[in-house]
C-alpha cells in the first residue's frame, strides 16, 4: 500500500478554463454516444447478447489511463473499492445501452437525464450533501417528467417499453457509481487522479467484458454478429470504424467525467446536472438524423417527448439553481473561495461539498 502524499507532493489545481474545456468536450461526447449505438444497431453490431460493443466501449475508458503520466499507483484498497464501483457500472451501462437499443435514442435522453436527481439522493445519502426544499421541489419536477416519457411509452410497444425500464434502473445506478467515484477521488486520504482512477475502472470493466466475449460470443459470433452485418450490408471495415468510434468517444467522454466529478463545484451533483443539457441535445440531433429513416416514431420529436423534455429539462435547471444558491450562502460567494480556505482542503474536495 503507497504511504499517503504529503501537501506538497500533491497536484496544483487545473484553471476554470481547462475545467470548462472538459465540462464542454463532456457533454459534447454525451451527446454523441448514444447516436454511435443507434449506429451500432443499424449496422447489425449491437445484439443484447454479445454486448461487443460495451467491450469497445469500456476500452476506451480503461484507455484513459494512457493519460496518467506519472501518478502514483492506488493503493490496493482504493483499486478493491474502484473495481466494487466498476461492477456496479458494468451493470448498470448494460441495462443503458441494451435499452437503448430497445427504446431509441430520444427515450434514452430523457430517462437518462434523471441521473441528476439520482446523484443528488445518493449524495445526500453516501457524502452527507444537504438538500434544501427547492431542490426537493427540482427534483419531484424531474420525475413527473420521466413519468410522462413513462406513459407515453406505453402505446410503442413492449419492446420500447421494456428499454425505458431499463434505461431507468440503469440510470439510478450509474448515478451510484457517480457519487461513489466522487467518494474515492476527493477521501482526503490518498491521492487519486481522475485518469488513474478511470484507468482501473475500465480495465476492470474491459476484463469483465472480455470474459463475456470468449465464454459467449466467440460461440455465437457468426449467428449473432457476422450474419446481422452481412444482411445489413457492412463491411468489416466500417465495423471497425464504428466500434473504434465507440471506443474513440468514450475515452473523451470517460476524461472528461472523471475531471468533472473532482474538480468541478458540486462534484458529482454538477456532472449530472449537465445530463439535462445533454438530453435535450440528442432529441434534437436524433431526430435529424434518424426521424423517418429508420424505426418507429420512438426515433421522432413528438409532442409527448417535447413536453415531458421541457419538464425535465425545467427541473434540472431548478435543482443547478437551486445548488448555486445554497452554495453561494454555505461559502460566502464564489469570489473568496481560493483567499479563505486552504488550497489542501480545496483538492480534499471540502469546499466543493454541496
């Protein structure tokens, strides 16, 4: 087990400009990634079974490691904990992606972006977060928006249905491992960096997932895989482009998450607060790009989507609102955070606690 750093030892504080970099190209790769597995479906890549793509996808996140530099290893504890955080989310981008691929990317979009109000439970139940009546009140707006998305669902079809349960308890738990990562980056014991950390995650997630593809999918690689491209028309070329695409923008998307939760105010709470964003940003381009080409009107901008968005999209920007008042009042303003505290317990992430 590593000794734990000394002040000194510990990395300087990244600037607000390359925070909001990160926090852009973050939200730009969340966009973009579940346009990528409706890509994936289309070219007969993404069977529920053989979860090929989730291998590509956590490979990108394990490749974040490729960044770390010279940072000190985990301790053997913290990489225990971080492979506990990688299961729960091997899990629960499973339920995501394979509803996903059931209920269509705008569906996704909203039910997904219930993370925020998830990462605000758990935080108030994992990292002791207060939660004011106005945040309550964001958050039960949250819900009777994706109730909307609910029944809406209901005249899709069994299978649309199906994915925006999944999509559901999925997203509760990805926002699980969102608190729980925040929890071991800023312990205020040991020095953890976001790329390190992503690092183990997914090569964690990557083994489980390759374990699958030798004990399962090599078996049923031609039925599954081989057959669905063949009759889809895709070469093994544009498979590659495609899974390597996945891999490509989940690295990005893993960064700059991981850089989020530790360095941008409200941790956890703020990455899912950008979910609303997000949401709202792949109706708009799925429904550009797919909307009377492929599937059903699960792929459109109905009224029933617009309207259940804008609930969502209203609750989300109440609880950042919210948030932003509540922790303007707990530390004096924004303006005199660096001149009053003391830089370690900046990076402890003290001061960022909602």
């Amino acid at each position: 087990m590593c000794p734990p750093p000394t002040a000194a030892s510990k990395p300087p504080l990244p600037s607000v400009q390359t925070t909001a970099l990160f926090v852009l190209l973050y939200i730009f790769s969340g966009v973009t990634q579940p346009l990528l597995m409706e890509v994936a479906v289309i070219h007969g890549l993404a069977d529920r079974r053989c979860q090929l793509y989730m291998l590509f996808y956590f490979a990108g996140t394990a490749g974040v490691s490729l960044f770390s530099g010279s940072d000190e290893s985990l301790s053997w504890t913290t990489t225990a904990k971080t492979a506990l955080v990688a299961a729960i989310d091997v899990v629960a981008q499973t339920m995501n992606y394979s509803g996903t691929t059931l209920a269509g990317p705008t569906i996704f979009a909203v039910v997904y972006s219930s993370v925020t109000v998830w990462c605000a439970l758990f935080a108030r139940l994992v990292l002791g977060r207060r939660m004011t009546i106005q945040q309550w009140t964001a958050i039960l707006v949250v819900f009777v928006g994706l109730g909307v998305t609910g029944l809406a669902t209901v005249d899709l079809g069994p299978d649309v249905v199906k994915g925006t349960l999944l999509v559901g308890v999925g997203s509760a738990m990805h926002a699980m491992m969102y608190v729980l990562s925040e929890s071991l980056m800023n312990n205020g014991e040991e020095s953890v960096s976001s790329a390190k950390f992503c690092g183990v995650y997914g090569a964690v997630a990557c083994l489980a997932y390759g374990a699958w593809q030798v004990f399962y999918t090599s078996r049923h690689f031609v039925q599954l895989i081989l057959e669905p491209m063949k009759e889809s028309g895709t070469t093994i070329a544009m498979a590659l482009a495609i899974l390597l695409s996945i891999l490509v923008m989940n690295m990005l998307h893993s960064a700059t998450f991981f850089h989020t939760v530790k360095y941008c105010p409200g941790g956890s709470t703020s990455a899912g607060v950008m979910k609303g964003l997000q949401a709202a940003l792949v109706f708009g381009a799925t429904s550009i790009a797919f909307c009377n080409r492929i599937g059903g009107s699960e792929m459109c901008f109905t009224e029933d989507k617009l309207v259940s968005l804008l609930i969502v999209v209203a609750g989300v920007i109440m609880f950042a609102r919210a948030t932003d008042i509540q922790t303007r009042k707990s530390q004096g303003g924004y303006e005199d955070i660096l001149s009053e505290v003391d830089i370690s317990e900046v990076e402890d992430g003290r001061q960022f606690t909602v």
